[in-house]
C-alpha cells in the first residue's frame, strides 16, 4: 500500500496526538444497534489512546451504563463530560436525566434549567422539566413547561404527559380536550386513542368511546386495554357472543387480567353457562383476591345456582372490602332468606336500606320478606318508599323498569291492599320487546357509582352490574322450582312469594 | 405480549416457507469473514465488463483489521485499508468513456479514492480553524513570556468560555502533571497547534445529470457537525453546510448543480432536511429515539430508530407512519427493483429476520442463520435483482429474487390472531365439584348453620383464651403504659449446665424504665439457679439488653421441667411480664 500509517511517527520532535474523534462514529454505529459488547471494546480502546479525553467515549459508556442500571455510575461520568466540554448543553441534559432516575427531581430541575440557558429552544429539557414538576406535585409549573414544549415542537410523549395532569388535577374535560388534539396530530397512538377511548367511556358518551376504541383495534388488533372496554361495551348490549371471540384474543394476551377473566365469566353467565362462569370468575378471584367486584358476581352467580351457603361467604367477603353498598347487602339478605336466618336478613335489609338511595328493588325485596314474615305494616312502609324512589327514578331520568320487578310489585301491592299502584302506569304500556333496552339502561345507572378511574375498573364495573341483566330472563326457569321459604298465610299468595325471591335472587 | 410475538413468529414462518420461492438461495457461507455495515457494501461495475461487483469495507473480526474486500462472481481480492472504514461508496469521476466507476473509502480524516481497484487519490479534510486566543497563548509560551502555570490558567480560561473547542495538545497539556508540564511545554511549544476531525459518513449525489451514469460528487458528514460536497474531478469542497450535531447517515435526491434535498440523521436523534440553497437545516424531525437507519424511498423518507420501529416522513418532516418491529433494527437498505418499478425498505432484525416494507405493508420476511448486521440489493455478476447480506459471525448470504416473483401486499403476514380460531382456555370442572354443588342445594341451610355454630365456637375459644393470657401476663409484651417492655428467652447448651438468657426491650419512644427485677420460679430438686431474683439495670429506650444466668439440672433421670420468668416492678406483687420456658433435657448427663 501507498498510504502507511506512520508517516511522521519517527520525526524526532514529538508524537502526532491521535485524533480524539477518531472513532466516534464506530462507537455510535455499536451503541444505536445495541451491540453494547462491542462498543465497550472500543470505547476502552479509545479512552486508553485518548487518555480519557473522548468526550463522546465517556459520553456513550455513561449511556451503556444508564441502561444497565448503574445509573450512579452514569451520573458521575456525565458530570466528567460536563467539565470536559461546559458547553454543551447535551451533558448537562444526561446529567439532569440520570439525576430524575434516582429520584432527586430538585437537583433534576436545577439542572434542567441550567440547560435550558444553554439552549433555549430545546422541547425535550421543557418536557422533562415538566415531568419533574409532576412528580414534585407542582401541577401548574408542570402545565406550563410541557405547553412551552409543545410550542417547540409537538411531540405524543408530551401530550400524554399534559393529559395525565389534567386527570391528576380531576380535570376530565381538559384532559380530553387534551387527548383530542394529540389523536389529531397522531392519529396512529394506539394508547393515545385508547385514553381518550376509556375518558369518553367514563362520561358516558358512549358513541365516541366505541369510535376511538374502534379505532385502536384497527391499528393495533390486540391491545388488550382497548378490548377490555370494547368487550365491555359489547355485554352491556347483551352482545356476548362478539365480546367473546374479542376477549379470546385478549386472553392470548394477557392470560393473567383478573377483569378480563371477570367479564368473559360474566359473558358466559348471560349465554347461561353457569358453571363456565364460575370457573372463569373463580379464576379472576384466584388472580385478584381482593377484589370486590369479582367476588361480587361470584355471590351473583351462585346465588343463581342456588348455592346460598357459598354465595353467603362470597357475598360477605365483597362487604368486607367494598362495605358501602347498598346493593351487596341487599344480596347478602337474599342470601340470608334463603338460608332460613330471617332475623340476620332483616339486618342486612335495614343496613342495605340505609346506604341505597336509588335502587326501588332493595325495598321491594325488604317489603316482601316483611310480608312473608306477616309484618304488614312495616311492609307497607318499605312499599311505599320503593314507590318514592320509583317515582323519582322515573322523573329524573327516562329508565324503564325489569318488567318482573312491576308485576311482583303489583302482586304485592295488591295483598296489601294499597289498591292498583299508578307508578308502574308509564313502564307497563311498553311493549315486552323493550326487554333488552330497558335492562340495558338500568345497568348504565349503576355504572357511574362503580366506575373509577382506571380503565380495568371501568370494564370491570360495567360487567359488574350487567351481571344482573340476563338473570331477567333466566329466572322464569326457576320458578318452577320454588325455594324453600316460609309458606304464605294465604293460600291465595302462594305463587308470590316464590316469584318475589327468583325476583331477588336475580337482583 | 411474550405469547403474542411468538405465536406471529410462528404464524410467519409457515407463511414465508411457502413464501421462500421468491428467492433463490445463490451463496451461504458462515465462514467469509466479513464484518461490516450498511454503509460500507456497494455494487459497481468496476471493470467495465458488465460484470457487478461487491466492495466492501471491511472492519475485520475484532475491529483491528481493516480491509478493502472486493468480491466478483466468487472470487474474493482484498487489500489492507490504513484506518477503520467508516463508508464505502462507488462512483462516476469523469463521464467520457470507458466509464469506470471508482471506489471511495472513507476513513478517519481521508478519503482514498480507488481506480481499476488501485489507489488513485487521497483526500484529506482541511485542518479546522483554531482558537486564535489559544494561539495566542502557546505563541507567548514559544518565546518563553509565560510560564507553564499560567499557559495553564489561561487554557484553562479559553475552555471555559470559548465557542471554539481546544486543540488536543492544549487539552492534553491541561492534564500533564506539575513535574512534567515544563518538559511537555518544551517538547510542543515549537508546533504549531491544530484541530483535525474525521468523516463519519458519506454518500454520493449526481452533478448534473440524473441518469444512471453521471458523474457523481461525494458528500461527507464530518464529527465536526459539517456537510461537505467534493467536486468529483478536482475533490474541491464545492459546498459546505452545517448541522446542529454530527451526522451518522446521509440520503440524497437530486442534482446538485439543479437542485437536491439532503437528509442528513444525527447523533441527537434527529434528522434535519437541507436543500440546495439552505447553509442549514430547513426542516427536522425529532425522533427522541437514536435512528439506527435512514432509506429514501420513492418520495418517502424511511427512518429505523433504536425503539425497534420503522417511521415514514415526508420531505417536510411530517409524519405519516408508523410500524413496529419485532426485534431490535440492525440494518436497514434499500431494495429496488427496476423492471417492476418496485422501491422498497429491508430490515435486518436482530431476531435474525429481515424484513420487507413498502410503505407500512409487509411485504417479505426472510429468515436467516444468523442476524444480519448489513445488506444490500442490486445487480451483481449479470444478475440484476440479488440481495446481499452480511451476518453478525462474519457470514455471507446472497440471493437471487425470482424473475417471476412478486410482491404482494401482505405477503409476509396475515393476522394470525384473527384468522386462527382460539380456544379459550376455561378450566374445567370436576365430578367431585358438581356433586358438592348439588349436596349444597338440598343441605344449604344445614351447612351454613353448622359452619355459623363453629366459627362462634372458634371466636369464644380465641377469646378465651387471649383474656386468660392478658390475665397472667402471659404474653411476651407488656402493653400498659408505664412499662411498655417486650421479653424473649434463650436457652443454650446441652447440659447439664444451660445458658439462660433474656432479653428485655424497653418499646416506650422516650422514657427509661428503672426498678425492675426479675425472678424465676422453678422446681428446687430439678434445677439450680446461682441467683433466683436479681434487679434489672435501667433500661434505655430502644436498646435490647440479655440478660445472662446459668441454670444446673441436678436430675439424673433426664427430667425436664417449666421454669417461670417474671418481670416484676419494684414493690408490686402482679407481674408486668412473665415467660414459660420449657427446658431441654439434659444430654451432657447422659452422656456421662
């Protein structure tokens, strides 16, 4: 060859000094391809010919060593880099980034600022700046840094960030308004269009919630939070088996999601596949002890199955760790009923009374076990409660009742002579073909108590209260079969009391 | 997502078997040797014979052993290279006949120019502009008006402040020891100081004419943040651009006499867009992630980054696309076809993949032995469409796309999960559970009874016996709130002397606890103690104190008995704390 390499390496006066740069561009091809052997090879070559001079060298091993872990390490050497070239305002970037690793988010700040005169149209030191703020729990410093950042340049990381405040902060509408934007500049974000998704969902606007989810699962086929809530849209429309072939996919997925698990269960529960629900939630329940929902449909489902012992522990275990609610108390008093121990059932009945404000079917329950029990008087008064809360129901909102719920109601109030009740007036002309919408309504109100903040939750919720729906359909069967209740006085009631208790297993 | 991925792997490995026939497998050879990238693998015609070339700068196995190889049909030449190649392009110099292209190596602050496979020329970057306030300086230094401590002083004062980095003799003098700066200062004073800088990358751009064969200029991406264009004839810099960070890869359009985009991805991670008239970048496109490749297709700028994705931009920097890849990217090229019109992105994965995109549909997977770590397609010997990869153990594939082959949309991928019916995977229920479940129904009420009577049963007993224990201060804690105290008891030894100790631990957060005694309690025949009653030092708060005594089992029968420890407070009868300890036999004894 022509070219030798040590063309004035024997000149007497002294050494060429090697190019510090030399080999950057190798260090960098071995670092982006991840090849971090290889890289640490050359970096040490370089630092050795150098003698520790190659900023850049130092630079990338503080990277490598980042993302391994030692983030100490990397601090120090990036403050090595910060004095080799004071400069630049990328060192001081890292050491600000590897600082926001180990949790000091002051010292992060600092910083960050610091940077930030350095180079002040950087959006990434105004975004992470951001990031700091949040978790210092200065909201509105943090809202400010991350809008100068979008200013910058418009980036999906910051938008969701921004959104994150603004549901910190209780703000749903901003937070959406927010996520809206941000879907519009990157209408591929799968978890962009799933956030909003789940906010819609949460407000209720349903048609929005299932576009945006739509959306995900056509860019993303198996994002299981995307079809979780879709599924869960899906049951509530009494759609189960299409939830079922979503929820198939996702449990290809995520095999292990306690809510997953809970609403296929709850699927099969409406397909009246008892015993594959029961395993399914037994599953979910396995995954997620303490949860009260799972244990909640548990107690459902059995107390369908007729199994009122298991259903009495399960129910119970749900009112240690939710004890708020009317509802579950009001299940557990069924359960109690059917169990023979009136005096407990009627101190499930007061306390459900006491904490539901809404539901006119905790006190028809009450009424008719009153009934039975021959306290006519105090059955009136729960009759004439429920009364209230359906005329209030039926003001408020435009809720069609179960149509069981009218005729036991009826029934009752016929034995107690309280004369044809008009309340039902408006729900009994709709015709029986209504059956599904009305139900599907009624689950819609129970959902805003349930619903929290979590997307699991939300799904969660939904499949919670839907449990309820197909048992509507599902009780007739088992009137045939009546349960062992204290017999009536009256011959003439007879029917009624079995109607009445298939009416409250079922709710 | 670990079950996911897997079941697609698996999903594309039946699809691409059938799929394979695209490609004709020319040469596999795991033993070639050759370990390079991307930007160092070039076709030419080197000889004007029709037959293509491969030239590849070649980094050599542990990085030390550069080479320049050039391979034609299957017989592979090669020449030492001076320095570690950072890029290998072919181009056209002059465009009058016979049309031989010329090999350029790029090489630290070099380009070696190549004809007929011999060194032609060599290109050196021109030296960067120093501080002059450095110069200064080591000029003062030269004629001995400063001394070695204040040259420091005053470097150390440029460093601080100036734009311009130091030379690297200034930097290294900054680290030469006390002792040996008068004998550095003396050795380097009389040189004159210099910054050099290296290429990272290259590429090449048609002068003035777009056909196959124009003439070419070589476009260089220096460490020092800069862009140069070389006249192809005279390696004149024609054009010089700068850029915010160092540039790692370069794609160019155009013309560079009409007009050209340039696209130039750095080390900041992000990728800035120049043009013919722009001295700096017009557009950029922030990736916040390192991009590990960049591939212009059609109109559309590919970008790979190291978050295992592939992004499509338009010139103007805006986004259209967005695909995830299985693995991480390793190499990235371009595959063009040119009697189909067909452009197209390959990516070798580092789950030894490569895949092909046009636009976000894939269109190939190809699987190989080993991860690529670099690939190319073109025409090479006669043949027009052969793809040509490089592996990570220095391996050589080559293969030869079918005449008849083409590419269809979802070729290499149909949704496994959607098209493959699941089976959901429910548990199953036993005999033993249905027949619970029906014995549960006729007896419910008995079983709930029953279990209702026992738990109060449990709960009376657990009572019970919790006030028994509260009643003889049985429990190793005291909770009243003068002496709150906790007691623990160890037995030592085998006997028939045993190490007896207690630990006493004052629990209170602040106050010490004085006059304490301690008493044992225990059958005189069995056991004999040196002290029976002794008073407990003050107790700091916190601190855990042993309290040590021997006990003597006088029995020779291998009888063991209780003894009691009460914690008593000084002049009270009811004990604050008392322990049973159930004491071993003695084993020394009947040994003896």
């Amino acid at each position: 060859m022509i070219w030798s390499t040590r063309n004035s390496a024997y000149t007497f006066t002294a050494p060429e000094f090697p190019i510090l740069e030399k080999q950057n561009w190798l260090i960098h091809l071995h670092y982006i391809r991840k090849d971090f052997e290889a890289c640490k090879a050359v970096i040490k070559e370089q630092l050795q010919e150098t003698q520790g001079l190659c900023e850049y060298a130092i630079y990338v091993q503080a990277l490598i060593l980042r993302l391994e872990g030692n983030i100490q390490e990397s601090l120090g050497l990036f403050q090595m880099c910060a004095v080799l070239s004071p400069q630049c305002a990328d060192n001081l970037k890292q050491v600000a980034r590897s600082l926001f690793l180990l949790g000091k988010h002051k010292a992060a700040i600092e910083v960050y600022n610091e940077a930030a005169k350095l180079n002040q149209k950087d959006w990434e030191i105004c975004h992470n700046l951001g990031v700091c703020y949040i978790y210092l729990k200065q909201f509105d410093k943090a809202q400010d840094q991350l809008l100068s950042a979008l200013h910058l340049n418009r980036h999906d990381l910051t938008y969701i960030m921004l959104g994150k405040i603004f549901l910190l902060k209780g703000d749903l509408d901003k937070a959406i308004e927010i996520y809206k934007k941000a879907v519009e500049f990157s209408p591929e974000n799968t978890e962009l269009l799933t956030t909003l998704g789940l906010l819609y969902l949460q407000l209720g606007i349903y048609q929005k919630a299932f576009e945006h989810l739509g959306n995900t699962l056509t860019y993303d086929p198996t994002n299981h939070k995307a079809i979780l809530a879709a599924g869960s849209m899906m049951q509530t429309h009494g759609d189960f088996d299409v939830a079922l072939t979503k929820y198939k996919v996702a449990a290809c997925g995520v095999t292990e999601s306690p809510p997953l698990w809970n609403n296929i269960a709850m699927c099969f529960f409406g397909k009246k596949k008892y015993v594959a629900a029961i395993s399914c939630l037994k599953r979910a329940n396995y995954l997620a002890p303490l949860e009260w929902k799972i244990l909640y449909n548990l107690g459902l489902v059995h107390l369908t199955m007729q199994q009122y012992a298991s259903a009495f522990h399960f129910l119970s275990a749900a009112i240690n760790f939710q004890p708020k609610m009317g509802e579950l108390y009001m299940l557990l008093a069924v359960a109690l009923t059917n169990l023979e121990d009136t005096e407990n059932a009627k101190r499930a009945y007061e306390e459900a009374v006491r904490l539901d404000k809404c539901n006119p079917l905790v006190n028809l329950n009450y009424a008719v076990l009153l009934y039975n029990q021959g306290e006519k008087r105090d059955a009136l008064a729960q009759y004439q409660e429920m009364e209230k809360k359906v005329n209030l129901l039926k003001y408020s909102s435009s809720l069609e009742f179960d149509p069981e719920m009218m005729e036991v109601a009826q029934k009752l109030g016929a034995a107690l002579q309280v004369g044809e009740a008009l309340v039902w007036t408006k729900p009994v002309k709709d015709p029986k073909s209504k059956h599904q919408t009305a139900s599907t309504s009624k689950a819609t109100c129970f959902q805003q108590p349930l619903g929290s903040n979590q997307a699991l939750g939300q799904a969660m919720s939904s499949a919670a209260t839907y449990g309820k729906l197909p048992s509507g359909a599902g009780g007739t069967s088992q009137l045939t079969k009546p349960p062992s209740l204290p017999l009536e006085p009256e011959p003439t009631m007879e029917a009624q009391p079995a109607e009445a208790s298939a009416q409250t297993r079922e709710k | 997502m670990a079950a996911t991925s897997s079941l697609q792997a698996d999903g594309d490995k039946g699809k691409s078997s059938e799929a394979s026939s695209k490609w004709l497998n020319a040469v596999s050879d795991p033993m070639t040797n050759i370990h390079t990238f991307p930007a160092c693998m070039a076709l030419a015609d080197l000889h004007g014979d029709g037959e293509y070339e491969l030239v590849v700068g070649d980094l050599g196995p542990d990085g030390r052993q550069p080479r320049l190889k050039v391979l034609k049909g299957t017989v592979l030449r090669e020449s030492p290279l001076p320095a570690l190649p950072a890029a290998a392009v072919t181009f056209l110099m002059e465009s009058h006949e016979p049309q031989t292209p010329a090999v350029a190596i790029a090489s630290g602050p070099c380009v070696y120019m190549y004809k007929n496979l011999k060194p032609y020329f060599k290109f050196s970057l021109p030296p960067l502009p120093v501080n002059p306030l450095e110069q200064d300086v080591w000029n003062q230094a030269k004629e001995d008006q400063i001394d070695p401590l204040t040259l420091k002083e005053m470097l150390e004062g440029i460093r601080e402040k100036a734009e311009v980095p130091l030379s690297v003799q200034s930097l290294r003098f900054l680290q030469v020891e006390l002792s040996e700066m008068e004998a550095f200062v003396n050795q380097h004073k009389s040189k004159s100081i210099r910054r050099q800088t290296v290429i990272t990358t290259m590429t090449t751009l048609k002068k003035n004419l777009a056909d196959e064969d124009a003439v070419s200029c070589l476009v260089l991406g220096t460490e020092s943040k800069e862009l140069l264009v070389l006249d192809p004839k005279a390696f004149t810099i024609l054009a010089k651009m700068s850029l915010p960070s160092v540039p790692v890869f370069l794609e160019v359009s155009g013309q560079f006499e009409v007009e050209f985009r340039l696209a130039a991805a750095c080390r900041n991670g992000s990728v800035y867009m120049l043009r013919r008239d722009s001295k700096r970048p017009k557009y950029c496109i922030e990736l916040s992630a390192q991009p590990v490749g960049l591939v212009l297709v059609h109109k559309v700028l590919v970008v790979g980054s190291n978050q295992d994705s592939l992004h499509g931009f338009t010139h103007k920097g805006k986004k259209l696309w967005t695909v995830q890849m299985p693995a991480a990217i390793l190499a990235m090229n371009l595959l063009e076809q040119h009697s189909r019109g067909l452009q197209a992105v390959m990516a070798g994965l580092a789950n030894r993949e490569v895949r092909i995109y046009q636009d976000k549909a894939l269109l190939n997977i190809i699987h190989t032995p080993e991860a690529v770590t670099s690939l190319c397609f073109g025409r090479f010997g006669r043949e027009d469409n052969t793809l040509i990869m490089t592996t990570q153990g220095g391996g050589l594939i080559m293969k030869i796309l079918k005449r008849t082959a083409v590419f269809g949309e979802g070729g290499g991928e149909a949704d496994p999960l959607l098209s493959q019916p699941v089976k959901l995977n429910v548990p199953r229920k036993t005999r033993i559970y249905v027949d619970q479940t029906l014995r549960e129904r006729e007896a419910g009420t008995a079983m709930h009874r029953t279990f209702q009577a026992d738990l109060y049963l449990l709960r009376l007993r657990a009572a019970r016996a919790y006030v028994q224990a509260l009643e003889s201060s049985l429990s190793p804690v005291s909770v009243t709130a003068q002496e709150p105290l906790k007691l623990h008891a160890v037995v030592q030894g085998l006997g028939p002397t045993f190490k007896l100790t207690l630990h006493l631990q004052n629990t209170s957060t602040a106050r010490p606890i004085l006059g304490l005694v301690v008493c044992f309690l225990y059958n005189e025949v069995l056991y004999a103690l040196p002290r029976a009653f002794f008073k407990v030092p003050l107790l700091v708060p916190g601190l855990n104190y042993p309290l040590e005594t021997f006990v003597k089992s006088l029995s020779d029968k291998g009888i063991s008995d209780i003894i009691k420890v009460l914690v008593l407070r000084e002049g009270q009868s009811t004990p604050l704390l008392s322990a049973h300890i159930n004491m071993p036999m003695s084993e020394g004894l009947a040994a003896a």
